[in-house]
C-alpha cells in the first residue's frame, strides 16, 4: 500500500499488543474472537491512556488483519467491521507568526558553505510547503529552477510538482554557483 517503514513498525506494534490482548483473555486464535474482544481492547487502550488518534490507529491495524484473515479464508466473518473507529477531533496545526518566519529565513549565514545550503533549504521548505522528508530525500535532479518548480516524492509514494518562489530560487542558484564542503 506504499506505506512507511515507521507506520508499518506501528501497525505491528499494535498487533502484538492485540495478540496479547486475546491471549490474555483465553483467546489462541482470531477465529475465537468476537467484536465484543475488539471492544474490550478498545476500551483497556482508552483506560491505559491513549488517545482517541492511537486507538483509531489500533482498531485500522486490527481491521486490516481481519480483512486479510478473511481474504485468506482463515476466518469465517470479519467482527471489526462491526467496531466504530474512536471519534476525533480536526486538530489545526500550529503556525509561526510572519516575525518567526523571517527570523528563520534570515537566520543562516550565506557567507558560510552551510549557511548557504540552510538558506536555501529553509526557503524551498517554506516556499513550495514540503515536509521535512520531502526535503531531504530531494534529489538536485527533480529541482528545475528554469521552470520553477520541484518534483517531490510524498507519503505513499505520491509524487507532486510543485511550484518554487523567486526567493527559493535565488538561494538555490546561489547555493550551487559557489563551492561547498
């Protein structure tokens, strides 16, 4: 499903904590389950303290195993289907203030080889939105500085094409035109 290795180690960990879950119930076998175990776990993961987003994230790694148990003919019927994800609420990301933000563009020194290279990395990071991954796995190829634009390999693999300012491109054409370390 072009998944990261980082959720991918999640969605384990979240099956073997379900594993243990069952076990502990005197379950041996997702055969012996019901959607009123998913429960049960749904609500000791409320009551170990996790929040509405982890417990979202528990029940998909739950379900997928079932839709993939099913799939395989290893079980009959899939009871997490029968189980609600835990409702959460829209979360707005925090944002810097146009101060904070020209403090962080100013800060590197272009006069130093890395100064120049934090210059125009935090200008492409802010001028086309890219996460941080998309930044460092950016490749000089995907850049075109002619055109004004960068091609970035997302989450999920998705690649996008997406525009640079004239700022990111002036700090990009510097940063390449002298010698670096």
């Amino acid at each position: 499903k072009g998944l990261s290795e980082a959720t991918l180690a999640s969605y384990s960990q979240d099956l073997i904590r379900y594993q243990k879950f069952m076990l502990d119930n005197g379950r041996r076998s997702i055969s012996e389950t019901d959607a009123a175990l998913i429960l049960k776990h749904m609500i000791a993961l409320r009551a170990a303290g996790l929040g509405a987003r982890s417990r979202a994230r528990h029940l998909v790694s739950i379900r997928g195993m079932y839709r993939f148990a099913l799939n395989e003919k290893f079980i009959g019927h899939d009871p997490a289907s029968l189980v609600d994800l835990p409702k959460t609420t829209l979360r707005l990301p925090d944002v810097l203030s146009v101060d904070d933000v020209s403090r962080l563009l100013s800060a590197p020194d272009p006069a130093k080889p890395t100064g120049a290279r934090d210059a125009a990395m935090l200008e492409l990071l802010y001028a086309a939105g890219l996460r941080v991954s998309e930044l460092v796995n950016l490749k000089l190829q995907n850049v075109n500085l002619e055109a004004g634009f960068v091609r970035v390999h997302g989450k999920g693999s998705k690649e996008r094409i997406v525009p640079i300012g004239a700022h990111a491109k002036e700090k990009i054409e510097y940063y390449l035109g002298h010698p670096r370390q």
